[in-house]
C-alpha cells in the first residue's frame, strides 16, 4: 500500500506527465532526491532533462523508458493536474525532514565521549539543510556573494545589468537588472506599444525574449521594421512598396535576424509564459523580458478577479527566478483613469505597482502636442525617480529623446 507521500509523489507526476510545462517551476521547488518513490524520481529526471534540450515529455514517452511501470505511470496520468505547487511543497518539506531524521539518527548513535565526530556529523546535517534550501542568509555568505559580484562588474568595466539605451536613464544608472520587475502603464493609445517597440530595438548585445499577448509575431517585427525606415507597419505587411523601400526593408530585416531575440504570440496562460521564460532562461539564459500587455494574462485555477495580483506576485518571483529582468506592459487602474489618484498604478491590482521595481507612467496630452511623450518614472525602488519629455518621431513609428 502506497504511503501518503508516495501518493503526492505519484499526483506531481501526473501532472508533469499532462503539463510538461509545469517542471519550468516544479524545478525550483523539488529535486530529484526528494522523491521516496524511485519511479517518480525517473520521471521527474527525465521530464527536466527533455524540458532543458526543448524535447517533448508526455505519458507515451515515460511508458516506453519504464514499461515495467505502465501501470503506475497510468495511474498518475489519471489525476486533476491541480495543486502542484501545494505538491511539490510538501515532498520538499517531507524530504527535508526525512534527512534531519537520518542526521538526528546518526548523531544518536555516537559516542557521548567523541565530541569531534559529534559536531561533524552535526555540520554534516547543516550542510545538508542548506543544499536543499539554495542560499543561506548567513550575512558572510551574503558578503561574500556581493563582492564576487563587485568584482565581476569590475573585471567586465561596466556596471550590473544591461543598458537600456536611452541616455538619460543610462546616465542615472538605470539599467534592466536580473531578478528585477518593470511596470510601464498608460492610456490607451498613449504609446505603450510603440515605447514597448522603441524599448526593445534600443538593447543592445543583449538577449531579448518579447512575449506579446496582442501583437501576431508578424505584426511585432513590422513594427520594428517601420521603427526603422519610417513607412507605416500595415504598408510593411502588405508589400505594396516602392522599388527603394523595399529594398531599405530587406536590409531592416536583415539587421533584425542577427540580433539575439526570441518572439512568442501563443502564450496567454501565465503558466505557459513562466515555463518559456524558464526555459529559454535555462536553454541559454535571457537577459530582458518585454511582456505586452499583462491584461491579457490569465491564471487558471484562480478567481477572474484575482487574475491580476496573482500574475504581478508571480511574474515578479519568476524574474528572480531565472535571473532576467521582466518589463511589463499594463493600461492604468481605474482610479488614475478617472484622475481619483495619480500614482503609479496598473489595471487589476494594486499589486503590480507594489511589486514593481521600477515603475513608469507615459503621459500624453493631445490637445497640447500630439508629438510629445512624457516618461515619468513615478517609481525606482534602487534609483530614485525621474521625468523626461520625449518626442514621437517618423509617423509616430520612433521614440527620440
């Protein structure tokens, strides 16, 4: 008879087994020597292993590596794919547990006179403990950790983080930082979308991931092409172009097919969008992520109207996660939309300005210059705050300080 933990393990596996995508963040929570049950810890190996090469992972495949375990492995295909993070917490925590009880044991039956083997094996346990954690917050540690990274930025001659591009918030030492959050927000129609365009096309040497909840991939890399030349990105789309447009076009694209950059239109499910982060993250590492717009996100298994405090809790985590910097795209709240409040708030949740490192409202006011963009950087958590006027340039296809 299966135990209570053998019976978690074998629900996790199921649901890896119906949702490969979900070992992007099972990963972070569980390895593989948690599981007590060595066929869960098959599957797990082998379901990261195929995550980390792009390969496909599903009940098929798993059957052909364990056929001795068909069964079993059809009864974990059969359970709700729910709650895994609910269980990949606890075969974490019983794992922990399980090693403290095999420390405890192996510092009972030392000898009360043999004080050194005593506190070795006690050191032992300790170093356990922290493997399975990550980090330790000794402050040492932490020290320690920090002036590698000093170091590392001093070998490399230039500061942590990649450059935005823009000079006035390169001069302020703003940069796209690993692990940090951005919110950009405003009306519809105040330019997100070309700032998101005009943002992306300025990093350089960099990898890009742009995951566009609106925008068809075509539509996007239009967009940067008429950033480029000029010519309005439906003229792009639809070839009706002059002999030297198209021939200013082809070298656009030429450019833009070198660059480092990674394009998804087929993600709406934040789950879908945490798995192709983490695994480009992993696959190679990605140093900026556009993401436009969040209102589009979605959260399954979590009520409509908490859609958005759960997508900014989660989005923030998982650029800390897999070590990138995620800009994020949103119209404004409702109270700033009916100018009841005038700080940096996005649609959905009071959550996304809170989460949010730095923090960016576009302010255009057409009846005065339908030309002008204001940057106004209501929110630096590590840098301050600043405004800066821009100006829409080239049929509103470019942004120009």
């Amino acid at each position: 008879m299966e135990s209570e933990i053998q019976l978690v393990e074998k629900s996790l596996v199921g649901i890896i087994l119906q949702k490969p995508q979900t070992i992007a963040e099972i990963q972070q929570m569980v390895a593989d020597e948690d599981f007590s049950d060595f066929r869960a810890a098959k599957v797990y190996r082998e379901a990261l292993a195929a995550f980390r090469s792009g390969g496909t992972f599903d009940l098929v495949i798993a059957a052909a590596s364990m056929p001795k375990h068909a069964v079993w492995l059809a009864e974990a295909h059969d359970v709700i794919p729910i709650n895994y993070r609910e269980y990949a917490s606890k075969i974490n925590n019983e794992a922990r547990c399980r090693r403290i009880k095999e420390g405890a044991l192996k510092v009972s039956k030392s000898s009360g006179d043999q004080a050194d083997d005593l506190l070795r094996e006690l050191s032992a346990l300790h170093r356990s403990e922290q493997r399975s954690t990550g980090k330790t917050g000794v402050i040492s540690d932490v020290a320690t950790r920090t002036f590698e990274l000093i170091e590392k930025n001093r070998a490399r001659g230039k500061m942590h983080g990649v450059r935005t591009g823009f000079d006035f918030l390169d001069d302020a030492f703003v940069r796209y930082v690993p692990g940090h959050m951005w919110l950009v927000t405003g009306f519809t129609s105040a330019g997100k979308t070309t700032m998101a365009i005009e943002m992306l096309s300025r990093v350089n040497k960099a990898r890009v991931m742009v995951v566009s909840t609106e925008m068809t991939e075509e539509q996007l890399v239009a967009r940067m092409v008429s950033r480029e030349t000029g010519l309005h990105n439906q003229k792009v789309l639809s070839g009706m172009l002059e002999p030297e447009e198209y021939d200013t076009v082809l070298a656009v694209m030429a450019r833009i097919k070198e660059q480092s950059m990674a394009v998804v239109d087929d993600r709406r499910e934040l789950q879908e969008i945490e798995g192709i982060v983490m695994q480009q993250a992993m696959a190679g590492g990605v140093d900026v992520v556009f993401l436009d717009y969040v209102q589009q996100i979605r959260c399954k298994g979590v009520p409509r109207k908490e859609w958005g405090a759960e997508a900014a809790d989660r989005i923030q985590e998982l650029a800390k996660r897999a070590r990138t910097c995620i800009v994020c795209f949103s119209q404004v709240s409702n109270q700033v939309g009916r100018g009841e409040v005038e700080q940096l708030e996005g649609k959905g949740a009071g959550e996304w300005a809170a989460c949010a490192d730095v923090g960016v409202r576009l302010r255009r006011d057409l009846k005065k210059d339908k030309y002008l963009l204001g940057f106004d950087m209501q929110k630096g958590r590590h840098y301050g705050t600043l405004q800066k006027d821009l100006t829409f340039m080239a049929n509103f296809t470019r942004i120009s300080e």
